[in-house]
C-alpha cells in the first residue's frame, strides 16, 4: 500500500577495515533501501581524512561506478534517508559531514529526537549556526562543544539527547555505533566472511554482503570498530525498552532478524493471531501484495481457508510515473494493482493487509475487488488501528489524516464499504513477539508513550555570564 | 528468477480517438512493461501527420511531461521492445516511422518473422535500402511495394510473411491491427469507457486505462481503427492455430486474459497438475518470488502442504546495479532473493518455479537455500524441459546454453545439487489450459514446430511483368 | 550577429587509416563547429563493418569518452549538421548509415539537392520508403539501385544529383570523397603527420589535428581514400563553377584555405575595398564582433582611422540562456554584446559588420550604440544585400524576412537609423578574391543561379527494360 | 590564455525588491560568468523566508526553467565562484544559507580572508562546527556570536575580518552590502530601470539588466537594500586603500567600469604605454585573442604599426573537450588557437598578450607562430612579471610554477623562445589608471603587501572560563 503508510524512517551502515568499503557499503544500502528513498549517501575514511557523496533519490541514482571509485577508504559509514525531521532536499541528506576541533566527523542517524528544537535553539543562543534542518546536525554540535571538556566526549554529547535514535558515527580512525537507552530502532553488529566488523540497522544488510549477525547493539552501548577491532563501552543504562512494534508490523525487510525475532515468521504469527481473533467463512484469503503476503499465509494456515493471488502489482509503477489528466486520473490507479476477476468473481474473500494508515488507497483498492466481482469482503489487519503520531522515527500524517482517529472500527468499515472489518487486538500483537510486552513501543497504537513528548527537556546549561565571551 | 528466462519479445498497444491518446497509450506501455525493457515508443497521428518518440530504456525512462505533451494527436500506438531481431540500439526502438507513396506510417510488432531475411535480400537486390536490422522494416517495404499495384496493399503484403507477428500500424487516418494466422502471439480488442477502440497485446493494459475486452483479434485477421469505428477483414485463412504456451507459462501478466484463460488460473492449474505428477513428502512449499509463486499455491492447495515464504526478493535491485568487485560478486547475488532461515532450516521445503533455462541462477539459488540450513529441496517446475530455440518471438539463449538441451532430468538435478526434481510434462501442462493441445505451440519443449524453420520461403515473385508495378 | 544570419549548412570529415580514427576526427569536427551545430556524427570501420554514433547538440554534447571509445575502426567520417532540408531533428542526424546489397554505407553530406524531391517521388513510386526528411537519403537509394547494373555504381549515381553536394562515403574498406561538378561547397584532401589520408570541409580542420592541406578536391571529382593509399576519378566534367562566395563573407573559419584563398585574408581586403567604395569622416572604425573583426581591421587599414574595440560580446551566452519574462526581454539582448560608452561616446564612429540578414538584430545593436552615445554612426557591410534566397546549402530565411528583399538601401539605413550605410558592391566584393567572378556563385546577391532552381529535373529512366536490373 | 592565467575569484550580485528577482540575478550572474566558472548559485527572499539553489558549472548549467521558477521571492542574492579557499566541490558553493539566532542568512563572497583560519580555531576551541571549507563561513559564525549582545552584529562581526571581502547577505527583510576597508574587490550600487536597487561585483552585470551605475560601494561601508530604500553606514574607517590592479590587468570585464575607469580604456592605455617603453621594428601587430586584444590596438595605435588579426581562436573549445591519447595531444593545444600563416608567414610580428603566469601555454603558442612562419617574434607584455602569490582573491599557482619568480627577464625570453620580450613596467602601468599609484595592490608584482600575510591575528576574546559552559 504505497504512499500510505507511515514511512519509515531511515536506514544506517557502517564497515571498518576493507579496502572495498564503499562497495560493500553501496550493497548494504541497496539491501536496506526500503528503509528510505528520499536520499542516500556514504562517507568514508582513508585513515587520515573523510570524503562523502550523498545526493537525493534510490541508492541506484545516487551512486555511478566512477562515484564508487572516488570514494576510496578503509572503512566508512552509509545511510538511506526519509526525511522525519528537516524537509526534503539535498541538503538534509545524510551522512552529515563537519569540521569541528576534533577534526572531520560524518554521522548517520535512524530516529528522532524529541528535544532537538530546544537544544538548536539553546546553541543558537551561543551563537552557533546551523545549515540543515535536520535533528541530527544538534548532535555534532553536542560532541563538539564537548571534545576538549571531557574525556568521553561522545559519551557526554548522548547524555543530552531525548528520543530515538541508532547512530553511527565516522571518524579518520573508528566508527562509533551507538544506540539509544529505549532500543527504539534496531541496530546490530555483524561481521564479514573476511573478518571485517560492520553495524546496519538490519540483518538482511549482513546477509547481502554476506556478513553473519553477531548481536544487538544494546539499548544505551557504544560499540567502537577500528583497526584494534570490537570494542564495548555503555553510556547510559539501559531504559525499561521500547523497541518499535512497528518495525515488525510494516517496515523492516521480511527476512531480517529484528529484536530477536525474525519478522516473516512474527508476520506469519500475527495473521495466525488475527485468524482466532476473527475467524470468518470465506472461499479464499487473499494477501494484499507485498506488504500483506506473511500475515496472509499464517491466516490462511489457521483458519484453513486456501489462499489464491488475488492481487497483482505491477512493479514498473515508481514515482516516475507521469499521473494522466484529471480525467484518467482514478483510473490510473489500477496500474498499480490489478485484480484477478476469475479468482475473486462471485468470492467470499478474506484480504489480509498489514495496516490502514489514511484509508483512502485501501477504499480505492476493496472497490476494486468489488468490481471484479466479489462477493463478499472481509478485510483482516495484522495491527491495531494507528491512532496516535509517532514521535520516535516513523512519519505518519497528521493525525487529522489518520483514520482511526476519531473513527471507531465500525465507521471505517462502512467508509471501506468492506463486509467485515476486524484489526489484530493490541494482546493479540504482542502475543506474536518473543519479548515481554513491555519492551516494546506502541505508542501509535495505545498512546503509551515512554518520553513525555509534550515536554522535552534540554540539560544544556547556560550561564549568563558566558555569553559575555563574544565581545 | 531475472536475467535467465526466456526474454519476452515485445508488447503494442493502439488507441483511435481520443484527445489524449499519448498519455493513455503511455499508461497501457507501463502496463505491459513486463512485454520488454529494452526501448519504449509512441507514435501519435493527429489526422494529417504522424509524429513520434522512441528511446532505449523504460517507459519511465522514455517519456517526461514534455515529450507527452508534444505528441499531440487523437490516435496514436506506442511499443514496450525486447530486441529478438535486430542488435540492442537506439535506431531498432520501434514504432518504425516511414514516408513512402502512400504517406507516413509507423508500425509495432511483436513477435518474429522466419523470412524476413530473405525478403530483404530480395529487396537489397531491387535496389532498396534499410536502416535497422528488425525484422520489421522488410514490413514496411512490402506495403510500399504493393501501394499502387493493389487494391489493399495491406492484405497483399501480409501474405508474404512467414511466422509470428501481432502488427498495429498507425497510418494518418486509421490504425489496423493485424494477427498472423497461426495467432502466435496475443493481440485483443478493446474499448474504454469514453467509448474509443483499442488493441493491445495484453488485457492488463486495457485494465491499466480503465477500457473493457471486447475479443481476441481473431489469427489472419485486420481490424482497422477509425474515424468510421471498428471494421473487420480477414487477409487469410487461419492456419493451424500455434498460441504460444509460453505466454502462460511466464511471460504474460498473470491478471492478463490470454488465449481464452486467464493467466493465474493456468499457472495455479499447472501446480496443481505438477502435485499431481509428482508428489513428495515435505514439510513446506515455497515459492520462487515472482515467477513461481501462483503454481506454488495451486502445489499446496493440490497437495495439503503449507505454503510459506522463505524467500524474500529485494526490489529495488535492478539493472542499475553496480556489480562489486570480483572477490564480493557471488555475495551480491544474495541481494536480490534473500532466504528466511526460520522457515527454512532443518525443513523439508517444495520449491516451485516457473521454468529453468540455463540453470545457473537456479543452481545459486539451490544453494543459497542450503546455507539457510534445508534438509532436503525438492524442486518442482511448472513445464516441461527447454530444449529447443523459439523462432517466433521467445528470446532463448543459443541452445548450448540451455542446460536440458543436452542433460536428461536426473544430470539436471545433480547440477543443482536438489534432492529431487520434477519437470511438468508436455500432457500435464497442455491439460491445464482451455483449448485443445493441438491449439498451441510447444516446440520450445517438444520440437514440433509448425512452420519449417529449416527452410523460410519468400513469394516474392521477381518476374520481369510484376516489376512494372513500380512505375 | 548570431540568430540573424544565413546559416550555414554542414562539415564533413573523414580520415583512412588511423587507428585512433574517431578521435580524431572528433577534434576535427570541434574545428568545424561553426559550420553547424545542430547535430553531429561520427561513423567508423573496422574494416568488416560500421559502427555510428549520432545525436543532437554540438559535438561536445553528442560524445564523450565512453561514446568515443567505442568507435573503434581503423577509419570514419564525421559531420556537423545544420539543417536546411529535412526538419530538426535527431532521426535527421549525420551520417546516415545504411544497409544495401552492397553492405553496409555511411555518408555525411554538406550542401543541397534542388531534385531531391523528384528523386524521392520517383522512388516512392517504386515502393522504395523513406526514414528521414533529408535530401542525403535519396543518394543513398541512387547508390543501391545502381549497385547491381553497374560497374562503378556510385558514377552513376551522381549522374543524376543536382544542386550542391560535397559528400563522404564511408564503405568497409574505403572512403569516397566527392564534389559536385560546380564546386559550390569547399571539399579538401590533406594527410596527418603520420601519413594517414584524410578529406575535410575546411582547412581549418587538419590544423586541429595537424593534417597538412594537400590539395582541393576538384568539382567532379571522386577521390578514394583506402588501405592502397589515394586515388581519384572523375564522375563527370567540370561545370561552370559556382564556388560559394558567402564561405568567405562569413561562413568558413579565418584560418581556413577556400577556394584557393585564405578567409582571414579576403575579408581584410573586403574592408578595405569597403573602404575605397565608400570613405567616412569618422573618429574610429568599431568592428562587430567577432564576424567584422577582420573587415573592420581592412577598413581601418585603408582609411587610416583608429580601430578600436568599443563593442564587447560576451562568450557565455549560448543556446541555454533562459528568456527572462516579457519585460526584461528586450534588456536581455545587452547581455550579448555590450557597447564601452568610453570609446563610443560623443564619437563619429564605422561600424563593420559582414552582413546583414533580417535587420532586427542589426537595428537593436544600433540603438545600443547610439544609447552608449555615439554621435555619428556610419555601418559599413562587406557583401552586397542579400536579395534572394540560396537552394545550394545557405539557410537563409524566407525571403519575406531578408530586410533587402523588397527595401533599398536608403530605406534600410531609415530602419537601421544609422547616420550613413553602404554595402560592398557585387564588383568589389568578387575583386577581394582570387579566382575569375565567374567561378563564384553570388546568387543571393545578384540573383544569378547556375541552375534552373525553377526547373529541377530527374533523369531516373523507368522504363520497363531497366526494372529488369532488379532481378 | 585559458587555464594559465590567475583565477578569478568571484562575482556577487544583489538585487531588492523585484518580483522577478531570481530572473534578473541570473542574467546578472551570466554576465559575470568570466569571474568565476566552478559553481553559481541564487538565494531567494519572499520577506518572511530564504530558499536558494546552489550548483557546480557554468550559470547556464546550474539553472533550468523549471529551477528559476522555483526561486519565487521578491528579493535575492546570487555568486559565480572560481574556489580560491575551500576545495572545489558542491558542498562549497555559495550563497551558504544558514540559520542562526537572527534567522536565516545567505551570503555571497568575493575576495579572501588571510585570518580565516585563526578565527575557525577559535570558534572549534568554542565548540562550533563548520561544513565547508571556505572562509565564508567563518563571517556567519561571527554574525551569530554578535546577534545577542551587540546592536550591530553585522558591524561587529566585520570588525574582525582581515583580507579582501566584498560581501553579499541575504535576509528575510533586507540586503547588506559590504566591501573591506581596503577595497580590494569592485563592488557597485545600481538602480534598475524599473527603479529596484542592486548591487554586483561589475557594472557589466548592471548593463545586462538595464540597470545604471550609480556609484562604488566605498570602502569600509554597508550598504543596506530593503523596502525602505538604500541606506548607507560605516562600519570601519577607510584603510589605505589596496585596489587589485589585475582587476584592470585580465580579470574584469573591458566594459566595466571598476575602481572609476573603464577597463578597456586602461587596456589601450596599457597597450600605448608598452609601445612606448618597448618600440620595436616590426610588420605587424598581433593580439592574442581575446585577453590581449585591447593592449593591441593600444599598442598599433601608439607605435603606427598595423594590427592584423593572425591568431584565430575556437570558440566552442571548453571543459568538455576530450583529451586526445597522448600521441596527439600537442596537437590538440591547436585547436584552441589557430595561427593564420598568410598574415604571419616571414613577418616580424609584435605579439601583445596581457599577462604571463606559468608560461608554458605562452611557450607552445609562440611555437604555434613559428610554425605557421613567422620570421620575427616580439612578445609585449601589458603588465610586469607576476613574481609573487595573492592572498586577497587572485587564484595564482604557487611560486613554484610562476615562470617569473626565479627567471629574469632574458631567461623568460629564452624559455619562450622569442626574438624579444617586454614587461610593462610597474610604473608603466600604474600611469594607465586614473587614482593614485598607491590606491591599488600590485602585491603580485612588487611584493608590497597591505597587510602582514605572514601574520594574521585575531581579536576573538577567549577567555578560559567561557568553555565551562559546556559541563
């Protein structure tokens, strides 16, 4: 369901200690570049000094084979960039790189900060400037107003910071990994068939440039790769966790190991879930391709009901494709999607989709089936309904957008003009995941946020007299 | 299972009528994009001259906004190109645009002519020249040559072509669409919902402009689009008819209608067929992403085995791809299919495909599923062994390369390392489709080829009497 | 005076031999820009077969080091196109490369055909057809026709062209220079410092790759460039010539050798016959860059005023300036050239300019200079007025626009609003040069046309006897 | 003398209160286009916000239809840029808009700060981060510091700027215009005809949008452009003043008017004053085109000798003509320059050139000569030797390679291989200019710094206890 669903946020990366860096890291932002298609970029260290392209657009479009050349280095970091926080341009493109007293640092972010307006506004006060509108460039500030106060530079910068986030960072010497004391975002550290470290936010980048996953960056660890190899050191404790429930929901790639789970098989459980939750008497399930495809089978395993493809993309359809005049508009629609009337015509069917964000394209999309000829519909969602904004890295609209805002279930079935509606309990949900249910965030879902959003705070201390210094 | 199949020949498409024919036929090309990614075109009438835009590469990489709008007309046909005659360059991308004495034509063709060859050496010896190596241009010259010697020069023409042509000429004021008389290729007729006649080589792209399926253009027929609306000739009797099984077994679209089936119907009948034929004890099925997953549902559905998905595809990986370096290159294959190890490991797994050509992908695959711990692999594919070259619009690879060209089943099997492996027969595929067997074409498997590729035949009748025409 | 003037038509180059014969022959049509920059072409042989790259744009667009690298050969041609028959367009592009009974051909024409249009209706009556709109095509259908009838078929062919033709062929295993009985357009032999043979449309393009001139291809020659060196034939006898004097008023490069004189030359004795014709009290000569320079430098020679540079073009202005909104337009055209009032002010100047066209142009830099606060302004143009349209290869516009059409000169000078104008008279300007008046054509000046312009024939003989050589 | 000469630094532009800005900077920015070739850029205001578009190229390559449309605002900025500090890529180009405690900022910068570099340490040791590496930013990081505690940042921040800057800054409500104390860059106000105020490094730009010179931004002054009108204020006493004579040398446009001459009358001058130190018996003169054209006819005009046009230049020869193999590479330096042998051929020529830097270009053209014939060389140079490096906005090559700092007069001459060789004398060419000898720099030439380069300072007060703010 394109152009709906919340978006995920971003998609980091990070090897240190091949002389293929760029490529290697090139292949891993292809593997994760689900996690963002607004921008792309690498940064990488010769040992003595950084270089880095970015620019906007798939990591195909961003990279040329005499780019990758120039980008020589021994290690270096990469990113997949939606935008969250700074609007969409080139110059929000990550990684950011900067000069500062410590020499040049590139960093790549997946997350969000809730206090970075405040703590922006707090180093424009002193008279720093900023060129991005992005949360991520407060944190190069933090680390440098740090650097020749305190030995752990670094580890004092992330005392200040609120919110979300999995970073990596690239000096001339090391990458530092860091992730925050919620967990919100995964990020893992792996290692390559010829012993090189590496970090990404998920697996399947291990698996592509056939590295093996070696362990979870801890909530509130910095793990530091360089010539002397792995190194560990915390600088926070850990906080009660708050791992995304919606990674496993939507965003992350079927065949990655998130959180201790592999998300095909957690998809796999939620449809199962949502078979017992709401069983129904239909001749066919049919997943809504490709985002309802593992929950679709494990509704249809439980429930006994075959499963047909129903539904077929087409997977030419991409954002270059010229919208038709007003005229053809809604027609065009179907490009995307096409049904099979033999397969659905004169049908009960269960369509099992992941989750309904706005509810204008699934509406467009049960019309659809209806004029292929379906008798009855049954529309499954592997979640419960999105009520509330997520301020820890996925951007969904505004709520005034949401759905299920102010809809109960039965207003948004009979807007979708569906035969039945149910969506996957919050129990139900958590039933699937390995961990407690009170390690993880779903806040989208419950309004149980871990941070009161509604008042970050900045612990950056301001004296009067300091600001005497700009005489 | 990309790069290795069979490369589809080509798609057409034509619109009579309506103001903004260039951007509905833009939006049907998008929708038979499958039909062939090597070049894109549209050639647009605007009832006194034809104007036209072709270039190598996508749809979406053809056309902007502004080559749309300047392709102003109410009629016009447009080609989706995969180069079967002619070398891969920009000067082959059809529609093919001539002036000759009856004005300007353009013409999309899809599928393959045995004598092309012939013809035109029969016309390099008159004197005339060509500017491509398509088979297509010998075409055009036979229209110019019979002009003024016939009443319709059109029907005299076609009657020196030997093989597989699904044709739609655009002339200033008519578009007339022709299929072979032995219907190699597909070629429908259909209407949209303002109203205005539309030819195309699949029904998906009907669906993609909102217009509905009126017929099949019956083998040896013309249906000529105009001002006047639909008329219809026939320019010879219909051969014994040879649909290409292929279009069912792979190329087509499986949400298209072809021959009288709908495409996913066929393939999920062909897995059930292929359960039938050999059966095996496994714990799962398992789909080979995009290709095999409709006969992976009807193998489980036929068999009682679950259907999971344990491979993920990656799909931004395309041709823009990078490849890495030597020494990472077999890694970065593992990018475009991922294994889901959860599913896989210590299981006895079905995987379905569609076909297998030359087997190396396939043989990469296999042991990518290995590394994901499977204990056995039992591969099923949904027709019968490849053996022999398509001379009617399959893109083959030379029959050196296809792996059954030369090894029986059970050599094939150990070079893909599987534990078993099961290839639909010839009985069992033609079982699954609505005509009788004699309906359809086969010799890519069987070798009984219904035209005597040895030996092409031009009629072209040089005698000193015919040449008078041209005066 | 860019936009305004006649435009000239087209370079040709060719070179046997070189193993670095496509870049070479790319800095050779760098050296030839200026005679078209429309589009441009390089095609190549290896000796078996051709190979061509073409596109639109100037010869820096259409290749780059890629493109170049893949033109390997041991010998190519090359042209730079403006267009004057066929519209513009890249299916217009040159070389045309072509299959036939005899192979594979390429040829890039400079010039004009007045019975092209015959030729192609005669072929088109044939039932030959036509991919481009371009008057070269038909030379390549004469080539093929003749191929199989005749011993030297490409002697006969020319037999039948009329009108301006210098032409390059470039077959597997030659190149074939040619010029038209009349020697309109300039066609030079010359060899490269390590001995490789090479044809070019002006001197000016063997200085860039340090070729040395050797001699002119003569009208009515064919010169054969090939593995056993140089050789020549004649097609037919020598015209009365009609070598174009507009290459030395404005077209050809300064540098270059034209019809037996040097361009910087002739134009320097053009000014100071100017001068003679028509001497000016005046404080300084002000030459219109950079296509008065060298008259002005004549004029100012002969008269002795001062020449001083009081007009300043700039050199980034090109085809991709954006149009500013309708009321900064007519500000727009200062960005071209831009008058010093120091030089200019309260001053009695002589403008030089070559010639004047449409008269626009002219008369917008007139107003600047009188805006800069010249006191007097006397222009001083070195040809007669361009009275009349040019079939041979000059794109001058219609002659509705030629502002000497239907004005005499006093009422040009009224429009120009100049203090005093006179042109160079048709006596003076054929003084400046070295061969007899009656071997220049001067047709736009004096009406005077070498052929019946009128009157195109064809002498393509249908009878049916000569069909029969199509067997 | 392409890509020998010293590299211009920069041009700016202002422009308030049109609401067709972004299309009057971009003409503005074509016509300085000879000051800097790298990068160009536009920043926009509407009055409440900035939006700016920066590229790498020519302004013609940065800026499409579609961008210029984009920049919608009443008011702008814009910068051609030639990197004197700060490497050459995208992430330097300017205007640099940032955000800071004041809002946004843009700037554009011409000329070069020698205490960039300290000022940068300091704010690093503060904790401040920088993303490029030129010296502009440093001037943002001074504004923000001084936002809070000074009436005037802008005032106070250009307290502690050392060097050569004419500087350009964008807000939401206004322009500042600022040149250095010294005055080393042009800088000028101008109105436009429609009455909107503007500013520009050369009256060149103001001409090309029709807008007239009004006077010289003074040293030492702000000039302010808003709603309200221009305003005027000082923010340091006029310094001695250090004009850049090579501005008059080579660099700025000949009809220009900068430092209160006209460019190309002090060229002439140059050329009169070198025929006057240095008469020589000679032919012909001949000026290297175009940067010695005017010192040409100076120098004609002073010494009665006749100028000729011999050296004809390509004008289509740019960045993006592809190297030739090593082979022919000498060969291609002709493409640039052709000589033209009739007018040189046994001639005693006077070669007037404006400057030498390296020399070796000079070399290979003065070989070019004597090739095409010459029987007698005598280069005249229309400024002294160039022994020294520019700190304040000249592009020189080292030391190293400028031929004249460890040559004399009569090695140079041997190296060149000429008959004779003059440099104007320094005196000579500071006779040519209407202010004082010691209004301008001619550091370059005589070594006579304004300021001590070997020793820049800073004033930034840092006292210790201001970094305890960063606990």
């Amino acid at each position: 369901m394109i152009n709906e669903k919340g978006k995920d946020k971003c998609g980091v990366f990070g090897l240190w200690g091949a002389p293929d860096s760029a490529e290697r890291i090139y292949t891993g932002l292809y593997a994760q570049q689900h996690r963002g298609q607004e921008s792309a970029g690498i940064a990488v260290s010769d040992g003595a000094g950084l270089r880095a392209h970015v620019g906007m657009g798939l990591v195909s479009e961003v990279f040329s084979r005499s780019v990758l050349d120039q980008l020589t280095g021994k290690a270096g970091i990469g990113h997949n960039r939606y935008s969250t926080t700074g609007s969409s341009h080139a110059g929000n493109a990550q990684p950011l790189m900067e000069g500062y007293i410590g020499g040049q640092v590139a960093v790549a972010h997946n997350g969000n900060l809730i206090n970075a307006g405040l703590l922006r506004d707090n180093y424009e006060q002193r008279g720093h400037i900023f060129h991005t509108s992005t949360d991520t460039e407060v944190i190069i500030h933090l680390l440098a107003s740090h650097h020749l106060s305190k030995e752990d530079p670094l580890t004092e910068a992330l005392q200040h910071l609120q919110g979300a986030y999995s970073l990596v960072f690239l000096f001339a010497d090391r990458i530092e990994a860091v992730r925050d004391p919620w967990g919100w975002r995964p990020l893992v550290l792996g290692q390559t068939e010829d012993g090189h470290d590496c970090v990404a936010s998920e697996t399947v980048a291990f698996d592509a440039i056939g590295a093996k996953f070696v362990r979870e960056v801890e909530p509130g660890e910095i793990i530091t790769l360089s010539d002397s190899g792995v190194s560990s050191r915390r600088f926070a404790d850990a906080q009660r966790p708050a791992q995304c429930i919606f990674e496993h929901v939507y965003f992350a790639n079927p065949s990655s190991r998130v959180f201790g789970d592999t998300v095909q098989i957690v998809r796999e459980k939620l449809g199962r879930k949502l078979a017992q939750e709401s069983p129904v008497d239909a001749d066919y399930v049919v997943p809504m391709p490709d985002s309802g495809r593992a929950a679709a089978a494990g509704f249809a395993a439980e429930s006994g009901i075959p499963c047909r493809e129903g539904i077929i993309p087409n997977r030419y359809v991409g954002r270059t494709f010229i919208q038709p005049t007003q005229k053809q508009r809604s027609l065009a629609v179907q490009l995307k999607l096409n049904a099979v009337p033999e397969v659905i015509a004169d049908k009960r069917i269960v369509v099992v989709d992941d989750s309904i964000v706005r509810g204008t394209t699934t509406r467009t999309k049960m019309h659809q089936l209806r004029r292929a000829g379906a008798k009855e519909i049954h529309l499954r969602i592997s979640c419960p309904p999105v009520r509330n904004p997520c301020y820890f890295g996925i951007d969904f609209p505004d709520s005034s957008q949401l759905i299920a805002a102010k809809r109960d279930v039965e207003e948004i079935r009979e807007f979708l003009e569906v035969d039945s509606l149910h969506f996957l309990s919050l129990e139900g949900m958590l039933s699937c995941v390995s961990r407690q249910p009170e390690h993880y965030c779903h806040a989208c879902f419950s309004g149980d946020y871990r941070l009161n959003v509604a008042k970050p705070v900045s612990k950056l201390d301001l004296e009067p007299h300091q600001l005497k210094m700009f005489r």
